[in-house]
C-alpha cells in the first residue's frame, strides 16, 4: 500500500507511462515503428501488455525526492528574499 501522495499521482502515472514508454522506445535508434498506434501494438503483440509499464515503479519513486528538494529550495529561496 502506497502513502496517500503516491495514491493521488499513481492513477495518471498508469494511464500515461505506456506513452512514455512508446515515446522512448521510437527514440531508440534501430526501431521501426511507423506510428504511436503500430509501436503499441508492437510491444503488446512481441514483449507482452506488462512490457509497456516496465520501470514504472523506479520512475515513480525518483518523484518523491524531486519534490522534496524543489520545496527545500522554494522555502529557502522564500527566507532569502524575504518574501514570507
């Protein structure tokens, strides 16, 4: 069971991350994908439907530290100008 942060970002993180996924692997050099719609089936059709959220879990992680230095910064930056 996730935290309720990660709650409140997992549900858009599954419905974008095939995308992203497509998005990177087109990138690639040596792939042969047409479109968007032949890379999905593609990778569904020859690596399977788990294939298109592979590294999910990484990538969903790494936000947690992210945030936490962005506001680490944003209040420090706020003290320093004196903007509180």
């Amino acid at each position: 069971m996730c935290y309720p942060p990660c709650q409140m970002c997992y549900p858009p993180c599954q419905m974008c991350y095939p995308l992203d996924t497509v998005r990177r692997r087109m990138q690639l050099k040596g792939t042969v994908y047409t479109s968007t719609s032949n890379a999905l089936q593609t990778i569904v059709r020859e690596e399977g439907f788990r294939a298109l959220y592979l590294g999910m879990a990484p990538n969903a992680l790494k936000i947690v530290p992210n945030n936490a230095i962005r506001f680490g910064v944003y209040s420090k930056l706020k003290d320093w100008l004196g903007l509180n």
